[in-house]
C-alpha cells in the first residue's frame, strides 16, 4: 500500500496541524494492540484509508476522511487499565474521541461522524453514512486485526 510521492505531499499537509500538536503526541504514551501505540495505530488507519480511496476511486473528501482517520482513537487514556472506570472502552472510546477533537480541534460534523461510526457494528446505532465513515470503519478493523496478530 504504497503512496505516491504527490499523495504523501497533500497528506502530509493535511495532517501537519494535527501532528504537530502536543495533545496528539499524548497518543504515542498509549498502547492500542499488542506493542503499537495509538499514535502509530491511527497513523497507519489514515495512510491505508487514503491509499484506498485513491485506488479504488471512492470519491471521499480527503480532509473529512484524513483526519476523521487520525483522530477516530483520540480518547486519550490507556484502555488496558480496566479498573479505572473505563471498561466499556469498546463501546465507548468513539464518543470520548468525537468529544475529544470537538473540544481540541474543532472539527466539523461529517468529520465527527467518522469518529463516532468507526465502532460499528458494536455500536449498533452509529451506523457509517458517508463513504469517509464506511472506510474508516472497515480498514480501523483491517488494522487493528493485523497489529494483533502480528504481535502473537
Ligand atoms: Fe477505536
Ligand atoms: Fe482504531
């Protein structure tokens, strides 16, 4: 899944506010799968989701679904301590993440709507609407199956 030289260019230009952020880089402090931190998990989540819609020509606005990628984990806390209070993480990381961006970046309803999505169909009701929620959705379980598997 390799990016051309021009890809990388706008996605690093689009992401750029993003990762220079520090309560971005909080996210490298946290442990998704296995050995992979966060920040490295949504950083492969966007790269994949970009290159897909590239490939196969699905016509999502690549702002919405770029960072709607980034920041779909962005709940900041680290979800393997299970007694503090966070175990229903599964079910409820999307909405701590939406509220998360909302309140640190200001994003955008449909940008939200990528995150809150992301976890169907365990969240039955949050279902993806737009082609940028349905391939965050669908490679957010690509990912997360080969870094847990890869790690075994
Ligand atoms: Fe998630
Ligand atoms: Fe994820």
């Amino acid at each position: 899944m390799k990016l051309r030289p021009e890809e990388e260019t706008r996605l690093r230009h689009i992401l750029e506010p993003l990762k220079s952020d520090k309560r971005i880089q909080r996210m490298k402090k946290y442990i998704q799968h296995g050995r992979v931190s966060t920040f490295d998990h949504v950083e492969s989540v966007t790269r994949v989701s970009y290159w897909l819609n590239k490939r196969l020509h699905i016509g999502a606005d690549e702002q919405v679904l770029a960072i709607g990628a980034f920041l779909h984990d962005y709940y900041l806390y680290d979800w393997h301590e299970t007694d503090n209070g966070h175990g229903l993480h599964g079910f409820s990381h999307s909405t701590t993440a939406k509220d998360n961006a909302v309140r640190h970046f200001g994003i955008g309803q449909r940008t939200q709507s990528v995150i809150e999505c992301h976890m169907w169909p365990l969240n039955i009701t949050k279902i993806p609407r737009s082609r940028e929620a349905w391939i965050v959705c669908i490679v957010d379980k690509y990912v997360s199956t080969k870094e847990t598997l890869l790690c075994r």
